[in-house]
C-alpha cells in the first residue's frame, strides 16, 4: 500500500508568519500580557498550547472596550496585541489601536491587498461582491474596508438568485480560500445572467496549489484523509473536493479522530492538511498510517 502526503499540507505563509510573531513575543518576554485578537489560528492544540503560555485571547469588541477603561484607570497596563491573519473589519482595529497596547498586525499580505482592492475601487464608483461567507472573519473585515454598496455570494446557487442592478459596475473579489471551482461556477452565473464585473481573482496560491492538489491525490486515492480543526473554513473546503473525488475521505482533527478500516483493495491512502493544521500532527497520522498498514 501507498502513502502520499501532499508537499502543501499544513501551514500556509500567512499563518506560519502569525504564529510565529505570537511565540516570539513570548520567547522575547514582552511587557504585560499578550494578547491576540481571536484565536490566532482555527487550531485548538495550539489555542491552549498558547494559553498555558500566558497569551489571552480577546473575544470581542465588549472585551476591547474594557481593556481601553482599563488603561484609562491605570496608566500601568501594557501589553501587546497581535492581529491574526484573517485581519479584522476597520473599526475593530481602531478600537485595538485605542487601547493604547502595542499593534502587532499579522494579517496576511494577500488579505491586506484585498482591503486595498475593494476600498480603492468601491471609492471609484465600483460596487463590491466578496465571493465568500459573510460571517467568517476574514469577510467580515474585507467588506468593512468598502465605501459603498457590498454584496457577499457564498456560493453558484446565491449567485444564480443575486437581484443587482445591472446598470451598475461591480467589482468581484474572493475571500482567499474561496473553493476554486466554485468560484468560477459563481463568476460564470453572474455574467450569463448580465451583470457587468470586473474579476479580481483573489484566491491566495497557498490555497489554490492545496486544492489543487488535494484533489489530483483524492482522484488516485481508495482513502484520503483531510487533517484540519472542524472550525477551520479552508480545511472544510479541503474535505468537499476530496470528497467528490473520492468516496472514502476522512475529516480529522488530529489522530484520535482516525478508525481507519483498511481492507485488502486499499492500494492509495492520500493525506493533506488545511492551513492551520500543525506538523507535528500531520507527521502523527502519517506515521501512523505507514506503519499501522
Ligand atoms: Fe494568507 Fe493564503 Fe494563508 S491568504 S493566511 S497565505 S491561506
């Protein structure tokens, strides 16, 4: 029996980057409490591997608000605060920056960029569609840095009942682990059904060469395996395309998730990860499957 582990399983830049910037802050013995505005990954292991070394997570703008009081009252309280990569929506970052604390922002490059895509071009007449789920974070923020009207399609069958304006001039973007398929399927219905888009594709290359790949493996595998924390939007996406690919795939968190049944037929387990998923439990179930099998 094969195994193949996909090259780009696990953490992309931009987390690797965000991570790395919260350990070093504690390697370097910052002032005051660290701080990350949310968990800085969807990865419960190192959520609590963080919190047993002293980082608190801020949940939300209530708990801002109090750290800014705080400070009021006592000129003594410091601390820092890193911002994930998914970034944040542009009145939540006010808010950190009015506490007073020191700013890390870790928000991803290609994220920042489309902050700047969407704020430039709904600034020029544009209206905004971010093709991508309205609550998750990193939308949240896209859509915040839009001067104008902004419309969010999660998916080919949204699209398909989109009401705009066809007068108008839109500007499409992507949340960057938007499914590739799924977003030309949803560009294609908007176009066929007349609306005047200008594409800006902003799926980010860690995304697309995963699923890229993901998939080509699922297409081989008799088993795959998709490794990623079952709040992680991009690991879900991971987990639908192997899954069209190949029946048998499996969604783990970490090992203990796995009961792997393998019969004698079995001649491909394929495994990747989504991108925050960490090594060390990527090498754990690849390990286990090369010698258990
Ligand atoms: Fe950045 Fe892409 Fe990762 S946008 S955070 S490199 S998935």
């Amino acid at each position: 029996m094969e195994v193949v582990l996909a090259e780009h399983a696990g953490f992309c830049f931009g987390v690797t980057k965000a991570v790395d910037t919260v350990y070093e802050q504690i390697e370097k013995g910052t002032a005051g409490n660290i701080y990350t505005y949310g968990p800085i990954i969807h990865n419960d292991t190192v959520v609590s591997d963080l919190e047993k070394k002293g980082v608190r997570v801020i949940e939300n703008t209530e708990e801002l608000k109090k750290l800014i009081a705080d400070k009021k009252n006592s000129d003594n309280a410091n601390g820092t605060i890193v911002i994930r990569s998914h970034g944040v929506p542009r009145e939540v970052q006010e808010l950190i920056e009015a506490t007073g604390f020191e700013v890390i922002d870790a928000t991803c490059p290609f994220v920042k960029r489309i902050h700047k895509v969407v704020a430039a071009e709904s600034k020029n007449g544009s209206s905004i569609i971010v093709v991508g789920s309205a609550n998750h974070p990193e939308v949240e923020g896209i859509v915040s840095y839009v001067e104008g009207t902004v419309n969010v399609i999660d998916s080919p069958e949204s699209a398909q009942k989109f009401e705009g304006d066809r007068e108008l001039n839109y500007t499409l973007v992507s949340q960057t682990t938007f499914n590739k398929k799924k977003f030309q399927e949803t560009v294609e219905i908007l176009k066929n059904n007349g609306y005047n888009i200008n594409i800006v594709n902003t799926i980010c290359n860690a995304t697309d060469e995963r699923q890229t790949e993901a998939e080509e493996i699922a297409s081989r595998a008799d088993v795959m395996i998709v490794i990623g924390d079952a709040h992680s939007s991009n690991s879900k996406k991971l987990y639908e395309i192997c899954k069209e690919k190949c029946e048998n795939t499996y969604f783990i968190q970490t090992l203990e998730d796995l009961h792997l049944n393998l019969t004698e037929n079995v001649q491909l387990v394929g495994i990747t990860a989504g991108a925050s998923t960490p090594k060390n439990i990527i090498e754990e179930v690849q390990n286990y499957v090369r010698t258990n099998f």
